[in-house]
C-alpha cells in the first residue's frame, strides 16, 4: 500500500489543458503539483472541481486548495484547467516545490487562514447571490489546514525527496 497518489502519472494527452505559468501561482495554492495562476474571473473552476478549487487574490483567480488523491479527483481537475479560457493552470508543482518551499508554506498557513477569514463575509454574501457554496468550500479548507493537511503535506515531503511514495513503515519528514 502506498500513501501518495500521484495525479500527473495519468494526466497524458491531459496536460496540454495545464500551461499556466508558476511565475503567477497564486500564493494560497497548497503545495504540491496541480495550482492555478492567473486564471480566468469568470469563477467556473468550483463547477468542476468544487472540493478543490477556491476563488482569491485580488482578483479572485482560481486556485486549489485541495490536491487530487483519486483519479476522479484528477479528471475534475482537469475538466476545471479546460474550461479557463486563460489556461492559467500549471501541473509542473512537482518540478517547482522544493520541501524548503514547501515548510515555508506550512510556516505561514496563519496568513492563508488569515486572508479566508478576512474574506467569510464576501462569500457568504456571494453564495447567497451565486449558490457555489464557496462559503462551505472555505470552512471546508480552514479545517484541512488545522486537520490532513499537515499529514498530506508530509507525504509530499516524502515524494519530493525520495521520488517515490512512501509506505505505512516509512518515517515521514518533519514540516
């Protein structure tokens, strides 16, 4: 049994749909291979992929909050990349996170739970204009941050280290 699933191994012909630019990754993307950039403003990632997609910076870019762990998830993810007209996804995380990046992140969660705070309010008022739930999918990632997320996180580690997933015997590296 192996702990990480790795979502670009299945992307094939799928990756054409990611050409977004790391340069414009959207700093509350958790870490890991999939993120959204600069992204469209049309807010149509959550119709495809709404347990891993949010809507902010300042321009309420796409960005994802949660890493696919099936195959499922990664075909929603992909359908999510092919509707941004900006094709402002990027699926090269793997080659861009460096487990240095990646602790830096986990050091400053506190400004990401800051900033989905901050922004509650607007999303509460724009779930009850839009209905996309984003309000739901934004207490949904404030508890992945104090629950998996630090678990998950540590499997990247693991991944981005050793090039392999780890199994239920490995140690995992510290955050």
């Amino acid at each position: 049994m192996t702990l990480y699933f790795d979502p670009v191994a299945i992307l094939g012909n799928d990756r054409d749909a990611f050409r977004g630019r790391w340069e414009d990754r959207l700093w509350l993307n958790v870490p890991g291979p999939f993120y959204g950039g600069e992204t469209d403003t049309c807010w149509t990632g959550r119709l495809s992929a709404p347990a891993h997609v949010l809507y902010g910076g300042k321009y309420l870019s796409e960005y994802v909050y949660r890493q696919p762990s099936t195959p499922a998830d990664t075909a929603l993810l992909v359908e999510a990349a092919d509707n941004d007209p900006f094709l402002g996804y990027g699926c090269d995380g793997d080659s861009r996170w460096t487990p240095e990046a990646v602790r830096e992140w986990w050091r400053n969660r506190s400004q990401v739970v800051q900033y989905l705070s901050e922004q509650q309010s607007k999303w509460d008022e724009s779930d009850a204009r839009a209905g996309q739930g984003i309000a739901a999918a934004v207490r949904d990632f404030e508890l992945y941050i104090a629950g998996d997320l630090a678990t998950d996180l540590r499997i990247y580690l693991y991944w981005l280290e050793e090039r392999r997933s780890p199994t239920p015997v490995d140690r995992l590296p510290e955050l």
